[in-house]
C-alpha cells in the first residue's frame, strides 16, 4: 500500500494546523476537516489513503467515526489521536478497527512513525492476501543446468540480477521462464522485497489494467472499494509480467509511462501514485515481428529489451532430460509416499529421444504420470510414452511441395512443432545463406524470394539485435 494522501480531523485548530503542516512536511498531500461529520463528507467525496482523527470532538466522536468507515470505506486506515488519560479508550478503538494511535502532544518524528507503520502493516496484509489467491505450491521446477546453453542461461540471469533494469526472458511456452525469473529476483539486491506475478494472457484489459495499476472505488461496476494493483503491491521488490505480448495497444502505452517514469494513476483515481519497481517481462512471441507487423509498441520493445535472457527448448539441450527426470520423479514420489522409482534404461533412452514440443512442462507431467503407473517400482518406457505413441501413431498430415514432390508424414514430435514462424522464417534464411556462403541472390532465388526482401529482412533483423 502507498500512502499518498492523508484526511486530518480535529475540532482543535491548533492542533488541526500542526498535524496538517507535519504531514505536508514528511512528504504526503494533507486535508483537513474541523469535525466527524465534515471529515465523512470528505471521505465519501474524495480519495484518501489514511485518515488521521481526533478522539474527542463535539458531535461524532473518534470512536463512532471509526465505525462508519469501518462499514463506509472498508480497508480505509484510521489512526486515533488523543491525549493522556483515554489511551484505554484508544486501545478500545483499535480493537473495533483503528489501525494505530498517537498520543498528544506529538511530534514530527512519531507521525512518521505512525505513519510508516500502517503503511507496512497494511502491504503485509495486502501481501498475504495475494499470495492466498495466486501462489501455487512449488511443482518441483528444478533450474537443471548440466547443457551448455543452460549454464549461460543461468550465467546471463545472475548478472543482469545485479542491476535494476528490465529484463525480457524470451523462449516456448513451457520452457521455465517464469522459473528463471524467480531466480533472478533471488540473486538480486530486492531479494527481501516481494516477488509479484501477473499473468498478461489471463485477463481482458479492463480487468488486467485494474490489476495492475489497482482501482479507485466506484470506478466501475463492481468496484465496492479501492484496490491497490501489483505494481503497488510490488514496490521495493520485483514485478514479473507473463506473456507481455499478449496486452492491448492502449494499456502497452500505460505500461511505457510507468517504466519510464515510475509513476500512474488506479483506474478511476486522479492522484499520481510513485513505486520503486523492478520489471521482468517473459513471452514466448517473436517481438520483433509483432513490432513490424505494428501490434506491439516499438518503444515499449527497445524499453523491455535492456537486458535480454533467452531459454532454449528442451530439445536442444538433451543433457538436461535425464537429470530433469530423476528430479521430477523425485519429487512426486515424496509427494504421493512412494519409493522413488529408478528410471530404466530403456525408458532413459525413450526420453532422451523425444523432442519435447510442451518442453520442461510436459517433461514434468510425464514424470507425475509414471510415477503413478509406476507404483514406486521401477519407470517403465511404456509408463512415460504410451500417451505420445498413440498420439503420434497415425499421422494426420503428409506434406508434398508445391511441385508435387512428396515429403513424407508429419509428426508431433519433429522440431518443427510449436515453433515461431518467425524463428522458422530466420533460421531458414540463415540456413541458405550459409549454405550459398553468404550470395544473397542465389539465397533468395533457392527460397523463392527476392534478393531485396531478403536484405530487408536481414537489415532489420541486425537492428532489432537478432542476427549477429
């Protein structure tokens, strides 16, 4: 939570006065009002994030006010001011929903105080509420590094963990990206800050721009109270934004300002709200190409792009299959009270083989379900790939050129499968550039294009940083 603006009530102008130039003074926006009843009105009309009130006032009293906001504006802190002598009075209050309470006279330093303590009180508990709604037990995703490309995966992740910049993990879906930037986070200076997640491909953009900059209340249908977003949740920590490819135009452009700038506004709010955010971003979409096409922002890509990691599919690191396995394996034998069953040579065989299209995730659930098969003895070949053999046993495709040459039956498991045309697109021409040691005319004539498209492409591709 992020106090901004905070509502002064005291019937006492001396008092009123102070309070109000203290908190102008620590750095907050301050209102004020002479009475209960003046101070609900504002309450009722404006936005405040803190609400700081006398105990004893003619009319309404501190106690009483504390009950209405309680029912009026739930999650709206409240702290109690009073003298020497009611404190029993204000332990009371806080019992029935005060956050705090100051004692008069006060000074500068136990407003800070105060302050800075409901504040943290408050993220706690935000926190906690977020972590009950979103966080799933650990999977046993286990960062495997025994392949090359893997040791400089995690290689490049520690390095730019040092810094604040935002970084953008590139790779397949199922691939751990999200892993990845657990582990960044966790080599990071904010590792002791929150580790906030938002999956982008989850939400439509009303609803994915109210989570991520939070809500005023009544902002729109359904908005009984204010909301605060992850990007509040998560300041002083990390924010990982999943499949950044997939948001919309308008909310790309919100998106650009705060990691420019630091700052927004909640949705239907009018106070700038200020937050110390790091920003990981993942996709599994070539950015590049959706820039070019004109569905993601060129600027919000150079913004993300800062520091760059990319995760290889699984395919093309087969060292990793096996030590993957025996984790998983591992892992789901403790977790259903079974023996850990030995992977047999046969079936090691079978999975080192396999392409893997769904990656570490299918790994995983192929793992999970011959454990089970297995009944802790030993994992069979037929335990992990009977589902891939009867899926791929009838072909469904063949594929003959346009010339009429026939290419053989499709599979599910060629490195093709769920693949980027726009990788496919890039590495084909790579592919035919090496192999005419680098003639652009007969290259495209070999690839049926012109020797202009395919300088163009190449001339973007080094700009965007793709092509070495």
């Amino acid at each position: 939570m992020s106090i901004q603006r905070i509502l002064i009530i005291d019937d006492d102008s001396l008092s009123r006065e102070f309070l109000t130039e203290a908190v102008r003074a620590l750095g907050y926006q301050a209102e004020s009002a002479n009475n209960a009843e003046a101070g609900l009105e504002r309450v009722r009309s404006g936005t405040f994030d803190l609400v700081l009130t006398d105990m004893r006032m003619p009319g309404m009293n501190g106690v009483e006010l504390v009950r209405t906001l309680g029912r009026e504006a739930s999650g709206l802190p409240v702290v109690l001011v009073t003298a020497h002598g009611t404190i029993e009075t204000a332990v009371e209050a806080m019992r029935l929903g005060a956050e705090d309470f100051l004692v008069k006279p006060c000074n500068r330093e136990a407003i800070e105080l105060v302050i800075r303590r409901v504040q943290k009180a408050r993220r706690l508990a935000q926190e906690n509420e977020y972590f009950r709604s979103e966080f799933a037990p650990d999977r046993g995703v286990q960062l495997v590094a025994k392949s090359r490309q893997m040791v400089e995966t995690l290689k490049t992740a520690e390095r730019v963990a040092s810094s604040k910049g935002t970084v953008l993990i590139t790779g397949e879906s199922g691939t751990g990206k999200e892993r990845i930037a657990h582990h960044i986070h966790n080599k990071s200076p904010r590792n002791t800050g929150p580790f906030i997640r938002v999956n982008c491909a989850a939400l439509p953009e009303q609803l994915l721009e109210s989570e991520l900059f939070g809500h005023e209340r009544g902002a729109f249908t359904g908005a009984h109270k204010r909301r605060e977003g992850r990007f509040e949740l998560a300041d002083g920590g990390t924010l990982l934004l999943d499949e950044i490819g997939e948001i919309s135009p308008a909310l790309q452009a919100k998106l650009l300002r705060v990691l420019e700038e630091e700052e927004f506004e909640r949705v239907g709010g009018t106070a700038t709200l200020k937050v110390n955010v790091r920003v990981i971003a993942t996709t599994n979409r070539d950015l590049p190409s959706e820039v070019s096409a004109g569905n993601f922002r060129e600027d919000l890509y150079y913004r993300l792009h800062v520091l760059p990691v990319h995760i290889a599919p699984l395919r093309d690191r087969v060292e990793d299959i096996l030590p993957l396995a025996r984790h998983f394996a591992d892992f789901y034998a403790r977790s259903n009270g079974q023996n850990t069953p030995v992977i047999s040579t046969e079936a090691e065989r079978g999975l080192e083989s396999r392409s893997w299209p769904g990656n570490v995730r299918e790994l995983e659930n192929a793992l999970h379900r011959a454990v089970i098969l297995s009944d802790g003895e030993a994992i069979l070949p037929n335990h992990v790939l009977a589902e891939s053999t009867a899926r791929n046993s009838k072909p469904q495709f063949t594929l003959v050129t346009d010339k009429g040459s026939y290419m053989g039956a499709i599979s599910a498991d060629s490195p093709l499968a769920n693949r980027q045309i726009a990788d496919l697109e890039r590495e084909a021409i790579l592919c035919t550039l090496e192999a005419t040691r680098g003639n652009k005319t007969e290259a495209a004539r070999r690839l049926g294009v012109t020797a202009r498209t395919l300088s163009n492409k190449m001339k973007l591709w080094r700009e965007l940083g793709l092509v070495a």
